[in-house]
C-alpha cells in the first residue's frame, strides 16, 4: 500500500478505507486519484482549535468566491444556470401574470369596486410571486444548478490536489455510483427536513431559540454545498454525519458565511457555485487520520 493512501478496515470496524489526501474510497491498496499524503495533527486547545477552525470556515467563502472570479473558465459554471434560471422564472411570471389579468377581468367586470378590489389583488399577487421566487428560486435554482456544481467541484480538486487522476470511464461504475449518490442524498434530505421541523420548534425559545435556529441552519447550509463533493466521493450518511461533527467548527463558519448570502433573493444564485468551490476547498484541506 503507497504512503498516505489509508488504511484498510481493521479490527471490527465496517467503516470503508480512504484516501487521507482526498477521501476516496479505496478499493485495492492504492487511490485511483491522487498519490495520497501524510495525514495531518493539530496540537491546540480546543478552544483556540474551535475559534480558529470557525474563522477558516469563514474564510472558504471568500477563497471559494476568489476563485471563481479568477478563473474565466469557471464562469460559464456560475452564467450558464443562472441565464436558464431567470429565463426559466420570467416566463412562468409572464404565464402567471397573464393568467392572473384574465381571471380578474372576468370576476370583476362591471363592478363600481374594480378600481379598489383590482389594487388589492394586485398587491396581493405581487407578494405571491415575491415569495415564490424566494423561496422557489433558490431551490429549483439549485437542482438545476447540479450537473454544474459537479463539474466545477471536479475540475477544482484536478487543479488543486497534485497529482489527481480521473479513473477511466465505464458505464457501468457509473451507473452504480450515480445510483448510490441519489440514494444517499434522499436520505440526507429525509434528515434534514427532520432537523429543520426541530430547528422551528426550537425558534419559539426566546433569544436561545434563535441562536440555536439560525446556527443550526447555517450548518445545513454548509452541509448542502459540501454534498457535492461527498456524492463523488460516495460517502454514506454515516460518514457525512461523522465528517460534520469531527469538522463542525468549520462547517459552522463556512454555513454562516453562505447562509447570510443566500438569504439575499436572486442574487443568492450567483453564489451557488461559491459554495460549491469553498466546500470543495474545505473538504480537500480537512486534515484526516
């Protein structure tokens, strides 16, 4: 087995082997991606280890943000599905505000209160479409933004880890992990729709309740960006919970940091791929054992 390319399962551990550089499943003794490394040790308190790892959290945003703004040949992953996304919304809009002026036309014609019920209803309608693009944006923004989020997370661990070699296709081991990657991402949204119910629950606590809901949807932020790289990786739940406890300091920095801008709406598109390349970054850097 090469240097740094993890250890086999020992013991009565079931946890699979792994690269310590780049977290790969191994499946014979070497990484088919990189060389491997030495894993890495850290000897502060934990409260110095805490403050500094959230503070690096924090600092994934920004490193994740000056990458694809330095890089042309990432821009296309941030333009392309953010052009069909507001393509996408501005013809539903139009469809729906087409469909909203017939309706009221035919309910309210001849009525001495058309001017005043028409205002109404209007505003009422624009309050509508503002929370559906909130709401709605950022998330059919996002599965749209998948393929692109895959791409830009593999082609930043090529550049990054030296060394990194791309195991030869085959339809088959694409299909089997493609499988596993879906089924595993259902189960993390199963999970964290049952953590969000707690979250809002927990909201009703005056002042704690706050701060335990706003950090604890901070994390599922950052945990959503760091999936991308996890599903290449074929991590179960078991090793994404495992990997968010043992980096939870950073994961909590880096959520906060994401979880302020994409409260932003619209906008928080363009960040979608940020997060994807600073949750890359936090994954390649997260020292293992």
């Amino acid at each position: 087995m090469t240097e740094g390319a993890g250890q086999g399962v020992s013991g009565g551990s079931r946890r699979p082997a792994r690269c310590q550089r780049c977290g790969t499943r191994l499946a014979g003794g070497s990484c088919p991606r990189c060389p491997g490394g030495p894993a890495e040790t850290d000897s502060r308190s934990w409260l110095r280890r805490g403050v500094g790892d959230f503070a690096a959290g924090i600092g994934y945003f920004f490193r994740g943000a000056a990458v694809v703004a330095s890089r042309p040949r990432y821009w296309h992953y941030v333009l392309v599905p953010f052009v069909l996304n507001v393509a996408l919304f501005g013809v539903a809009t139009y469809f729906a505000l087409d469909w909203f002026v017939g309706v009221m036309d035919g309910l309210l014609e001849g009525s001495t209160y058309w001017a005043w019920a028409w205002y109404v209803l209007v505003v009422l309608f624009v309050g509508l479409v503002a929370a559906a693009t909130f709401f709605g944006f950022a998330l059919v923004g996002t599965l749209v933004a998948i393929p692109f989020s895959d791409f830009l997370s593999e082609r930043l661990e090529a550049e990054t880890v030296a060394g990194y070699r791309e195991p030869p296709f085959a339809w088959r081991r694409m299909a089997r992990e493609t499988a596993r990657a879906v089924w595993e991402a259902l189960k993390l949204v199963v999970v964290q729709l049952v953590i969000m119910v707690g979250l809002v629950a927990i909201g009703y606590v005056p002042v704690v309740g706050l701060v335990v809901g706003l950090g604890g949807f901070a994390a599922l932020a950052a945990v959503d960006f760091l999936d991308v790289i996890w599903a290449r990786k074929l991590y179960g739940l078991g090793e994404k919970a495992s990997f968010a406890w043992r980096y939870k300091a950073r994961l909590l920095g880096f959520g906060v940091a994401m979880f302020a801008v994409l409260l932003v709406p619209v906008v928080n598109f363009l960040f979608i791929p940020v997060g994807v390349a600073g949750g890359t970054l936090l994954y390649l850097e997260a020292p293992r054992k």
